[in-house]
C-alpha cells in the first residue's frame, strides 16, 4: 500500500542539522572517526545536584502526571528567576512548563496564528519559526541579520516588511546560529515599534547564558510596555547541560498561558514529573556550576575565531553568546551545503552548512565549540589543511 502522507507536511522542511549528523553517525559505524562540531548540544554532563533531585523524585514515587501546566512550585521557581535575572515581574500562572523549547514554540505560534497570518523571522535563524508557521498556514517572513553589522536587526526593514497581516516579531538572542547578541538600543527600538504597530514579540532566549566578553543580554520583556505583548521562550538545555531531559518554558500573559495549555494538554500532557523535579533544584541550588562551564565555553570560542581567522579564504564574527560560530567562506566560491560535504567526506569533520538556517546562510558554516578544547584544536588544524588543499584544485 502507498504511504498517504497529508500534504501539509510537504510545508516542513526536515532537519538540516539532522541531516549531517546522522551522515557523521553513520561514519563512525563503519569505523571512521569524526570530529562533531554540528549538533548545538552541551558536551558538559548535567550538575551533580540537578541528577540528585531527579533521583530523589523517582525514589519517592514521583512518577505520575503533573497539572499540564507543570508544578505549581516550578512555575514560581521560574517565575522568581525571570524576575531576579530578568528583571520581568510574572506570576506563576503566567508560565507553563513545556517538553522542551520545541514544543513551546508550537504551543505558541498556535495559539496567536491564524492562517494568512504573517509573522517576521530572523534569517539566518532557528527554522522552527519557518517550519511551524508554514505548518499552520500562516507566512513566516524572513528578516536578514548580516555579519557586517555584528547580526543586528535592521530596524528599517524590520519597518519595511511589517503590513496589515503581521501578527508577530521572533527574536533570537543571544542567536542560533550567528551567536549574535541584540544590543540594548536595538532592543527599545523594536519594542516601539512592536507597540505602534500593536505587534507580539517572540523572545527566545535559551542561550541566554552563555554570553561573553562582558556581553550583556536583556529580556525585552523587561522594557516599558512590553510584558504585556511578549512571549519570552527559555528552558534548561543549554544553560544546564540538560537537553536530552527536555524542559523548557513560556512566560507570557495569563490569557495566552490558557490557550496554549489546551495544545499542550492534548499533545504532551505534562512534562515529566520527575524531570520537573530536577528543573526546581536547577534553579534554587545553582551554585557555581554555570559559570564554570560559560568560562571554558570562553577558552574554547578564544581559541576556535583565532584559528579560523587565520585560514586563507575563511574569516568571522566573535560571537557574543550562544556556542556557535559562524564562519564566512564565501570567497571559496562553492555552496555551503557543498562544503560542508567535503569537509565531512575529506576531513572528517561535521559543521552545519549555514543556508540549513535561511537563505541569509548561504556562503556560511556554523561550528558548534560545544566539544572538548582538544577537539576544537585538531579540528581547526583539519579545517586548515582541509581548506588549503580544496583551494589548489584547479
């Protein structure tokens, strides 16, 4: 029988990211080594202390279904942090708890979206906040964020592109994958923009964190007027180290908690209990965990620009957060998707062709420094030699 696959998932585009790894893994296999520099993941294990909670929770029976919006004491525990850290005053019932990041951007966008809808999306950008408006039938319209302005918005075209039909702004910073961290004037002035034009703003800020070099990241929720039309978007993977136990967050006005609910009700339930468990201790027993693994982050990303700096036909960006760095090889002349297929081929080491994240990619490779320092050494040494002998080919 022929597989009957509904059309709208013709409007999804699968991973790019994805697609890379699993090229890498299945090297590996046969008994190549591969040097990972594609999957945006921490290399740290989880804090002791986070693991302790869990098993705590577990131990106690805590292994039943939550309220779907997630434990009352894990709301105010986020709650409490965004207004300790981010200076935005929610409530616990303006916060539900998600299975990561990913299902809250789809809690979100469905319950604000309407087909036709318009919604402007950085690019290059994460292509969750193409991939699920597309999904729903509304229109994801792309905003560049160019290298020579240090991945800034441009507030013009940000202007220029908004009509009648846009319902939103996404945002992401600090940025996957450009590593970019939105300035505070930038900031305000898209906040005024978002009221003149009585427009929601997605704020991701999961990485926010990760930030370097005296970097500052703010929550543009935090700006007058502004908490009222925000979604600020954040979970415990990277900060952390917790991806793969998936918790993540949306803090937003009570209305829109309640209307997202009723997706997340009927796609997830609830997140794990045991895993909330973890995710309270994860923010009242922070110690000093955070900052040590920011601090290495630091040396890794130090030592990554000099190096590819120094590679004829390549050049970047210091990034400014996240733990990405997206490398210019546009003088080569060759796709990016094309690259970095040689590079795994060749070289044996895995980095994401930049146009995976929007057409704004194109001409870029995004290499995650989430690997061991000794790793970004041999890598950045394969990049080289890699790179030079592609540039003798006639």
């Amino acid at each position: 029988m022929a597989a009957k696959i509904a059309a709208r998932m013709n409007r999804m585009a699968p991973s790019g990211i994805r697609k890379v790894n699993e090229k890498a893994l299945a090297m590996e296999r046969a008994g190549e080594k591969v040097l990972h520099f594609e999957i945006g993941r921490p290399d740290f294990d989880t804090p002791g202390y986070i693991k302790q909670a869990a098993e705590q929770a577990l131990a106690e029976g805590k292994v039943h279904y939550t309220s779907n919006f997630g434990l009352m004491e894990l709301r105010q525990a986020i709650a409490d942090k965004l207004k300790r850290e981010n200076n935005v005053d929610y409530k616990a019932a303006e916060v539900l708890v998600t299975v990561g990041l990913s299902e809250a951007v789809f809690a979100v966008l469905a319950a604000i979206l309407e087909e036709g809808d318009e919604i402007l999306v950085p690019d290059p950008g994460w292509l969750n906040y193409v991939n699920v408006p597309n999904l729903l039938g509304a229109v994801p319209v792309p905003y560049l964020l160019r290298e020579e302005s240090g991945y800034q918005i441009d507030l013009d075209e940000i202007r220029a592109k908004i009509t009648g039909r846009t319902r939103a702004i996404v945002i992401i910073t600090p940025s996957n994958p450009t590593g970019g961290v939105l300035a505070e004037d930038v900031l305000k002035e898209l906040a005024e923009i978002a009221i003149a034009n009585d427009l929601m703003v997605i704020s991701d800020e999961v990485y926010e964190r990760l930030v370097y070099g005296g970097a500052k990241h703010i929550s543009i929720a935090s700006l007058p007027g502004m908490k009222e039309r925000t979604f600020t978007m954040n979970g415990m993977s990277k900060a952390y180290a917790m991806d793969g136990w998936r918790l993540g967050y949306v803090a937003a006005p009570e209305e829109y908690i309640l209307a997202m609910n009723k997706f997340h009700q009927h796609n997830t339930t609830c997140a794990p209990s045991f895993v909330q468990a973890a995710a309270i201790a994860a923010l009242t027993q922070e110690g000093d965990e955070v900052k040590e693994m920011v601090k290495e982050y630091q040396r890794r990303r130090d030592y990554a620009v000099k190096a590819i700096n120094e590679i004829p036909g390549l050049h970047c960006e210091c990034p400014k957060g996240a733990f990405y760095i997206f490398i210019n090889c546009k003088s080569l002349n060759m796709k990016s998707a094309d690259l970095s297929a040689y590079l795994l081929e060749e070289a044996k080491i895995a980095l994401v062709p930049g146009d995976v994240f929007g057409p704004g990619g194109e001409g870029y490779l995004r290499m995650s420094f989430a690997n061991s320092y000794d790793n970004i050494v041999e890598g950045c040494a394969q990049l080289k030699k890699a790179v030079a002998l592609l540039q003798q080919k006639p």
